[in-house]
C-alpha cells in the first residue's frame, strides 16, 4: 500500500475502530437485553433477526447503487446514522417491537457500509495489497470488540443497559466527521441520471462469480442457524451472567485482533481460496465444540476458534469479491451484489435454528457445523482468479 493509499485510508482506521467498539457493544447484548429487559425467548430473538435480514436484504442492492452513483462517503454517513439510532431505539420502545427496529437499523447499517467501504478500499489499493489492506482496516475493529465487550458487561451489571446504550450511541456519531474528511476518488459522470436498466443489471450475477456465490451463500445460511442467538442461548439456557457473556465475545475479539494481519499476509501470498478454506475449517470446528459442550472453558475455546474464522474471512472475502469486478465505477455494486444473495438465502436460517432450538438446543449448532463442514469442499471447487480492476 502506497504512502498516498495510506493517507487517504487514515480517516477510515480510526472509523473503523469507533465502530467497532459500537457495533459490538450492541449486537453482543441486544439479544441478551431482548430476553432479560423485553421479556422474550431464544427462539423468537431468531425470528427477528430473520425477519430484520428480509426487510434490510431488500435495500442492499440500492445502497451499492448509490455508493457508486453518489458517492462512499454519502452511503456511509448515512450507515453512519443508522447505526447511532439503533441503541436509542430500545430506550425508549421495550419491547419486541423495538428490539425488532433496533435490528433493522443495525442490519440496514451494516450492509450499507460494506457496500461502501469495499468500494472505497478496492479502488485505492491494489490488488497484490488488498489482502493487508482490508486487514489493517479489521484490526481497530478487532481490537475494540476484544477490549469492550467484558467491559460493558460490567457496566450493564453494576449501572443497567440505558447507560451503555447511550453511551454506544453517542461514541459512533463521533465517526461523521472523520466521513468529511474522507476523498472521494470515483464520481459518477457529470449529467448522469439514475437508470433502472443499470440498476437492474448490477443485480445479475456474473457467470464466473456463480460457484462463488454458491460458497458465499452456504457460508451465510450456516453461520445463522446460531449466531444471532448464542448469545441469548449463553443467558437462557446456560445461565451464564453478562460479565461472563462479555468475555466469550472478548475473546472472540482477542483471537480475532491476534490473526488478522497474519491472515492478509497469507491472502496476499498464497491467495485468498486458502484464506476462505481456512475460515470454513476453524468455524466449523469451533461449532462442533459447541455441539459437544456446554462448560465455560470450552465455550471460551470455541469463541476463541470462531474469531480466527473471521480474521481469515475478512481479507479472503473481501479479496475474492474484487475477481467481479471489471471497472472501478461499478464497485458499490459489485459487493452489494456479493452480499445480497448470501443474505436472500440465509433469511430463513435464523428461523430455521429457532425450530431446531425448540426441539433441541444443540440442533441449531448442528445444522451450522453440517453447512460449513460441506461448504469446505465447496470452495475447494471454485476457481481462483486474480482482481481484475484497473488501478
């Protein structure tokens, strides 16, 4: 990455990390809030979240249209936005209605600004550095979810969920000036209206991206059998207190801090099929762990595995998705595109695990082994090509 890319990244470091330190805060108790504040179960906890995925799905094709047509920093302030509102939200309405908007915005937040960074990131580095680049870019992120997490789950225990709420809210408006300061480098042609043709055709995937979408969607829909309620699962079914619940997802974010880097550096040069590989290989094993266990040190170990598996993710996705590409000015699109059909397919999931919690807890981690176990052999078939945009 050159000494120019880096300038211009700075901005982006330092929102990353405010983000971070929101996004994880929140996500990691919403769903321990819903059952312990809002009075519901595990199981409806993963009916919202499907059901917040399918109304938040439906705008990612037009956040990766407007990245590319208005702007990256246009799309990120208003994710920006977006994710501010969702702790308030639960302030004030405790209930499942509002635990349900509270996911939306943090669903509509997250996908907007995948589209949009991607973007940005893509098209200011190149592509023997994307792989470190879009690592670098993790680690603030990694580093807050590793330090904050057990340490808001002192805080929810000793002060009450209001005050780090509002405290979330407030850290990640922080990040809109930073947005301001932030070039841009790709601008849409002076005179150029929105089109349906064009935005339509973003919409349909490319021949060569077929066996990797396929990968990306079985990756997703295993993943959500059980994430969005582990968890409430930690709470109501293990019993476990927020403190402890913090320290699963802080080590999650240690392991994740202490691999991200290495996994870039072995993106960049061994490529990024391995990176995936590598990611399916350690989340599914750390799904079998919880398969077989239920004690806390083995849940740490799991947390532990599941946070290597996205260290490596993070640069292999990121890296694979630019192989779409074939132009600078259509990036927005691309990684909508490489995001909406994994989300579409993996609605139902949480959905589907609630069932399988119903019958029997363990059912929703077994289904998410069985997914990423097969989808190891998955991606052994896709076909590795280099990123094709022009720097």
């Amino acid at each position: 990455m050159s000494r120019e890319s880096s300038r211009s990244l700075s901005p982006l470091f330092v929102i990353s990390a405010i983000r971070g330190v929101g996004a994880q805060v929140f996500m990691t108790f919403l769903p321990v809030y819903a059952v312990s504040v809002a009075s519901m179960t595990t199981p409806e906890v993963g009916v919202v979240s499907a059901i917040a995925t399918g109304i938040s799905v439906v705008f990612l094709p037009v956040f990766g249209y407007l990245a590319d047509f208005i702007g990256r920093r246009f799309v990120m302030l208003i994710s920006t936005i977006l994710r501010a509102l969702a702790p308030v939200v639960v302030i004030f309405m405790r209930s499942y209605n509002g635990v349900l908007l509270a996911y939306v915005l943090s669903q509509l937040s997250m996908y907007s600004w995948i589209s949009a960074r991607g973007a940005f990131v893509a098209e200011s580095v190149s592509g023997r550095h994307m792989g470190k680049t879009f690592a670098a870019l993790a680690l603030p992120m990694q580093v807050s979810r590793a330090i904050m997490p057990y340490i808001s789950g002192i805080i929810i225990v000793y002060m009450g969920y209001d005050v780090i709420f509002v405290m979330t809210s407030l850290l990640i408006l922080l990040g809109i000036p930073l947005i301001f300061s932030m070039g841009e480098s790709v601008r849409r042609s002076q005179g150029e209206v929105f089109s349906l043709k064009e935005f339509l055709r973003g919409l349909i995937p490319k021949r060569k991206e077929l066996r990797l979408q396929t990968f990306f969607i079985v990756d997703r829909a295993s993943w959500r059998f059980w994430m969005p309620m582990l968890n409430s699962y930690l709470k109501e079914y293990l019993g476990l207190p927020e403190d402890i619940i913090g320290l699963v997802s802080t080590v999650r974010g240690i392991a994740s801090a202490l691999a991200v880097m290495p996994s870039g550096f072995l993106v960049d040069a061994l490529g990024w099929k391995l990176g995936l590989f590598l990611s399916e290989t350690t989340g599914a094993l750390a799904v079998l762990m919880l398969v077989l266990g239920r004690s806390v040190p083995l849940i740490l170990l799991a947390s532990a595995l599941i946070g290597l598996s996205i260290a490596l993710w993070t640069p292999g996705f990121n890296t694979s998705v630019t192989i779409i590409a074939d132009d600078r000015i259509e990036l927005g699109r691309v990684y909508s595109r490489a995001n909406f059909y994994r989300v579409v397919a993996s609605v139902p999931s949480p959905w589907i695990g609630s069932i399988l919690y119903d019958i029997a807890p363990v059912m929703m981690f077994l289904a998410g082994f069985l997914g990423l176990a097969l989808n190891c052999l998955v991606v052994l078939t896709v076909r590795e090509e280099k990123p094709t945009i022009n720097h």
